[in-house]
DNA sequence: TCTCCTAAGTTGACAATGGAAACATCATAG
DNA sequence: CTATGATGTTTCCATTGTCAACTTAGGAGA
C-alpha cells in the first residue's frame, strides 16, 4: 500500500467522465476511429464499464450529442437575448452567426448532433432536443415572412447555415475564402432571398 | 467436377464487381457497417483480395466517391446543355435542381463524395474532382454577379445546396415539407439572395 | 514451345474492436 | 446488520482491417 493512492473501485462520476473522455477523443481523433475501449482507457477505467451507462458505443454518442444540443439550444436563446434591436432581421443575423460560432466552438458534437450516425437512432432526448431548435427557427422566420411562408424560410436558413458549417468544418472551403467575412455575407444573401416571393 | 461451374481462379474484372458491391452494399447498409470483407463476400472472392486493387477499405471507399465525382461532373454539364434559355437564372436553376437530384439518386455515392471521412483524404483524383466542380460553380455565378462577387456567390449556392441535400437525405426535414416543393422555393430565395448588395 | 515473371487470388495469422456473461465490490435502505 | 441493486471488472466470442506467405494463371521473351 504505501503511499500509492488506492484507487476507489467505483469511479464517483463515471459517467461525466466518460462523457468528457469522449469529447477529448472526437477532438483529437476522426469520429470513425474513437472506440469505446478507448474512452474507457482515458476515463482510466475497463472497457466494458461504459455499457452500465450507456448501452453502447452508440448510446454513449447520442447522449454526447443530446448535451451538444442543450448547449446549443441554450447558446441560440443567448444571442438572441444579447441583441436589442427590434428589427427580425438583426436577430436572424445573430441568429445565423450564432449557429457557425457554435459550430467552430463544439466540432466534435456538432458532428455527432447533425451527422446522423446511423447507430444512434431513436434517442427520445436527441429528437425532443432537434424538433426544439426547429421550432424556434420557425418562429424567427415568422417575423420576417409571416406564419405561411416560416417553413420555407426555416428550411433555407437552415440548410444554408449547416451547409456552411460543414464546409467550413470539413475544411472544404476554397482557401482564398475567408470564413468570417463569408458568414456575412451569407446571413445578408439569406436574409434577402427570405423577401422574395415565393 | 460434375456440371458444378468451376469457378476461376481469376475474376476478370474484380475491381468493377467490387466497386459495384461496394455501392450495392452502401445503398442497403449504414456506412459505419459497411466492411471490406462483407464487400469482397458479395464479390464473391476472399476477404483479402480487394487489397490488391485498392490498398485499403479506405481506398476503395475514394474511388467510389471519385467515380461519384465523374458522374456528378458530367449529370451537372448535361443539365446545363439541357437549357436554352439564356437568362442566367435559369442555369443556375437547373443547376440547383440537377445537384438536389445527384444527390438523391446517388445517395452512397454522395456521402462518400461530401462526407469527408478521414480514411480516404489525399486522393488526388478526389481532390481534382472536387475543385473541378467548385470551379464550374465560380463561373455561373459570375454570369449572374459579376467576377468580384463570385467566389462568395459561389459558397451561398453550395451551403444551401449541400445543407438542403444533407437534411434530405437524413430525412431531417420536418414531416410537413414537400422535398420537390422545397427545392424549387429555395432555389427562387437564393436565387434573389444572390441579387442581394454585399 | 518452354520458361519465367508478375498480376491476381487465397489462406492463415494477428491485434483491436463491440458486445455478452459471469463475477466482484460497494453504498445504502430496511 | 444485512440483503439488494447499482457500479465495475474479467473473461470470452465473433468480427473486423491489415499483413505475410502461398498458389494460380496469363503472357512476354527466349
């Protein structure tokens, strides 16, 4: 015994940590090759003491991806909240700056939360949480074209916006783009084409 | 021997039927559980042999994408020949229609092509592909916006294109959308972004 | 025609993976 | 104090990607 620390038999918050263990890993590590014995070795722990927490490698992706859309959900209500003017527009802009700063900051969620991994299906939690978000796109877009025409609106605000990200993310963009000038100057390309007739 | 067919030692032309499986099995099966060896099984030849041909499942998920890539190039180019209307708009139109139609008739092909895994980066023949494509784009939508304002043009045309492809084909569009509807709507809205003062 | 040579396939091995089962440890409700 | 359930561990299994060593066949050159 000595002095070495006696390490507990359980873990304390091993759930957490295994949460966090994963993210560190789909940060340093392409989303295919992060294996479950391997955030089980980070948290320090055996590969199969995931499964008490999560199903499988699986569960424990949808619910990486569940907390990335609280903190998404929670982040779109805050800059929307941060911005005084009145005008729908301005809150659209911040709306669609806020989304790409969110994808910048939470790569490896966002990729679990919008990549649709086919193992992951059928969370309750991550359906509740995307039916959310596009709800409240929804009610942005009726303020700029009205409730007929918000659906529409919400799907081209939405598939510019993820379009974008995962250009910049995959880091397809054409070198000579800047992404912060062509997050610009795509929310005001947006915001007009939402006035055209439809 | 009998009347069994005794099967060649030699395929004839396994890098075709593998490729072919290779999609057949990617159309039927999540990509995440598409194997090597269940590929070189419906090929018909044992596990190892695809190694010869493509070094590795990687390998032979980028050629793949880069014959996506070809048959994406040249469905593009066609459609715009199809169109004898000089406006711009109209190109540009088809063009949104043709890639939203790539998209859906080639579905394993077309996330291999934009899906970025980190197996199959670096293939020349992909990157070219790729470029191609993004060049071809640059140009329509100088016709419309002028040279300086074409790059970012560009970048609008592709986010909402590829976004919109990605939620279609994740069949992330709320239940109340019409997928031919939505296609025409937001090629009209970007169409008008794109007139939009940046 | 005979002989190599090489591309094309095969077999067998390896370590790593996800998952299941059986077991160990512990915290706590009663 | 004890039983019970949640939390971890160990062991095992089928499957996977990759490698090395082998076999086969189809031609090119003598």
């Amino acid at each position: 015994m000595l002095l070495a620390e006696k390490k507990p038999y359980h873990h304390g918050d091993l759930r957490e940590a295994l949460l966090n263990a994963a993210e560190q890993a789909l940060a340093e590590t392409p989303l295919e090759q992060v294996s479950l014995r391997e955030i089980a070795r980070r948290a320090g722990v055996s590969h199969a003491a995931p499964k008490h927490h999560f199903g499988s490698l699986g569960g424990l992706f949808a619910e990486v991806a569940a907390r990335g859309f609280q903190r998404f959900n929670a982040e779109m209500i805050a800059a929307s909240a941060r911005i005084h003017d009145d005008a729908p527009e301005a809150h659209l802009r911040a709306a669609i700056r806020a989304y790409l700063r969110f994808a910048a900051n939470n790569r490896p969620a966002y990729g679990l939360m919008f990549g649709k991994r086919a193992e992951m299906e059928n969370s309750p939690a991550l359906m509740a949480a995307g039916a959310e978000a596009w709800t409240r796109l929804e009610n942005d877009a009726a303020k700029i074209v009205g409730t007929i025409r918000a659906p529409a609106a919400a799907l081209m605000i939405w598939s510019c916006s993820h379009g974008l990200a995962m250009l910049i993310l995959d880091a397809s963009l054409p070198p000579h783009l800047n992404v912060d000038a062509s997050i610009e100057s795509i929310a005001t390309m947006v915001i007009a084409g939402l006035k055209a007739e439809v």
